[in-house]
C-alpha cells in the first residue's frame, strides 16, 4: 500500500513538472495550457436610495407560494392595502323605477339588458308576472310582460287605480291580464322596412281583455259588452300612456288594445280607439209561438173545396139548358165585336 501510494504521488509530481514546458512536437502550443490574464471588475452603479416622501411599495409575495400557504388574502380579495373598488368591476345601481317596483306592488324580476340587432332592446328591463293589489291578491299577467321598468310601473298603476274600481262595479275581482304582445324586435305593425315600433324598444303592450274571478272575460274590442264598460277603460288609458291605438286607428288593431310611452315632441299624445255600438241582433230563424189570446187562423182551402168551387164556376159560365142547341150553336158562331151599337141615318 505504501509503495502504490509513492507512485502516485510521483506520477503526479512528473505530471505537473511537464506542464511547466511545452512538448518538442505540439507546434501550435494545443497541449500547454496558457495562464489566464487577470480580470478587472467593473464596477455597476447602484440605484440612487429612496426619498423618504415617497410612498413605501406593496411587497409582492412570490408567485411559487400561493396565497393561502402563506395567510394573506388572494388578489380577487380587498384588502387592507386593496380597496374594494379595485378588486371587481363597479355593479349598476338600481334605477329608482326598480326601486319603487318591490314585491308589494308587482312580481316583476329584473332581466339582462338586451342588446338586439339595430337598435331593439333596452335598458333596466324586467318580467312583469303579476300585478299585487292592496288586498294582497295578485292579478296574473299571461303570459309574462318584458317591458322597461317604466313602462311595467305604468300598467302596474293602471291595473290598481282604475280596473280594480271597475271590476268591482261589475261585482267581481279582476284576476288577469290577457297580454297579447310585449317585446318584440320588429317594425311597426310588422310591416318590412317600416319604423322600429315602440314594442322592439320594450316600451309597449298589446291588451285582449281582463279576466274576471267569477271566469267572466271583458274583452276590450267586443261590441257585445257593455259600451259605458269599454268608455270608461278608453278615457282611463288615454290618461295614462301617451299612446292608445284601437278600433279605428288602422285594422290592425281591430282585435286589442296598443299602449306605450313613446316620447315624442311637446308631450304629444295619440288616442285613436273608436267604441263601437253594440251590432244589432238577427232575427231568428225560426217565428216566434202563436200567442194562446191571438185569434185563430182562418183554415186554408182544401184540394176538395177547391174542386168544388171550380165546378161551381163552370156550372155558371155554362149556357142554361131551356135554349135548344142550334141557338147556342148560332150564338156561339157569331163573332165578338166590341163596337159600340150605332144608328144608321135615313
């Protein structure tokens, strides 16, 4: 072990002794190492040190730990040093119609804005379900309404301040609202390439009639109903909405009631519904029963009598039977003339 252990230390020793000079044969000097030139540092400018008005900087936590390892709130999460605002997008306040519409008065959510082709849709839009009167019993609106806030409150007030009266007056409760049309991305009257009607901006509502609790429906365009029925509902919601389409406006509206809130200059409004008479009532088609008081009818004349009374009459017409036959035959050759009878002069 001691000899193996002398030799390698010789072997080494001879080793760094021809390192010392470059082999006869290595030209290029490939073999020799050469010694390093010493190194200078440069030196790097440090920053300028902090102003002490300035203020102090967040410290980040490093991105390997998660924010839960460590107790400290996430960066969805405010905080102290975060404000709230900062952390999420400010929400839209309520507008003070969404406000005055709670449940007291309507079942009415409120839905996303809708943002439809040109310009349908509308803001602060809700689903007017059912109207909630004072007594707590709720008027059904089908099938549900989507209107503006606006135009919801409108008919919530129409619905509580003048057909409840009426359908009291008619001795039973209103129960539901017949909605025929709401929101609907379309020209007016459905016409191609007409104006955007009031209905694509969620500001309108077409109305068949009100149902009654009692089943009875009044139907606001039906001539059979009562006409001081229709009128008092005509001047109720030409009061209110600044826009009443009806019977006789166009007969497209023949058949319902159009509402909105159209704004338009000066405050201008549109009433055009006509209240129709009442048709008149057909005949039957059947006569109407003989009164027992009505005095009896005078019998008709049987073929037999009628047989009679012709025989009756060729027995008149026919010569009497004293004349003998050549004097009827004579008087029956002699031609009819219808001269008067003259006097011949002498």
């Amino acid at each position: 072990m001691v000899t193996a252990a002398l030799g390698l230390v010789l072997l080494l020793a001879e080793r760094a002794e021809a390192r010392k000079y470059p082999a006869p044969l290595d030209i290029f000097g490939l073999g020799t190492p050469r010694p390093r030139a010493a190194v200078h540092a440069a030196r790097t400018p440090l920053p300028r040190p902090r102003p002490e008005e300035a203020p102090k900087a967040l410290e980040k936590a490093p991105e390997e730990a998660p924010a839960e390892a460590e107790g400290k709130p996430s960066p969805d999460q405010p905080s102290a040093d975060k404000p709230a605002d900062a952390a999420s997008p400010p929400q839209k306040q309520p507008s003070a119609c969404r406000l005055a519409l709670t449940e007291d008065v309507a079942i009415a959510p409120s839905i996303p804005d809708i943002r439809g082709p040109g310009a349908c849709g509308g803001e602060d839009l809700v689903r007017l379900e059912a109207i909630v009167l004072p007594d707590k019993r709720k008027v059904t609106v089908k099938p549900a309404a989507i209107l503006r806030c606006t135009m919801a409150s409108a008919i919530v007030d129409w619905v509580r301040k003048d057909m409840v009266p009426l359908a009291a007056s008619l001795g039973s409760p209103i129960s539901e609202l017949d909605n025929f049309d709401s929101f609907e991305c379309r020209g007016r009257n459905r016409v191609a390439g007409a104006m955007l009607s009031e209905h694509g901006k969620a500001n309108a509502i077409d109305i068949r009639a009100i149902k009654l609790a009692n089943g009875q429906s009044i139907g606001l365009t039906d001539r059979t109903v009562s006409r001081e029925v229709r009128e008092r509902v005509l001047h109720s919601v030409c009061t209110r909405f600044s826009t009443v389409l009806g019977p006789g406006s166009d007969w497209y509206h023949e058949d319902h009631i159009h509402l909105d809130l159209a704004l338009r200059r000066n405050d201008y409004r549109i009433c055009q519904w006509n209240v129709w008479d009442p048709l008149p009532q057909v005949a039957p088609l059947l006569p109407a029963e003989r009164p027992e008081e009505a005095p009896p009818r005078e019998a008709a004349a049987t073929p037999e009598a009628q047989g009679g009374a012709d025989d009756e009459a060729a027995e008149k017409s026919s010569p009497p039977e004293d004349k003998p036959a050549s004097e009827q035959k004579a008087q029956s050759s002699k031609p009819a003339t219808n001269k008067p009878a003259t006097k011949k002069r002498r």
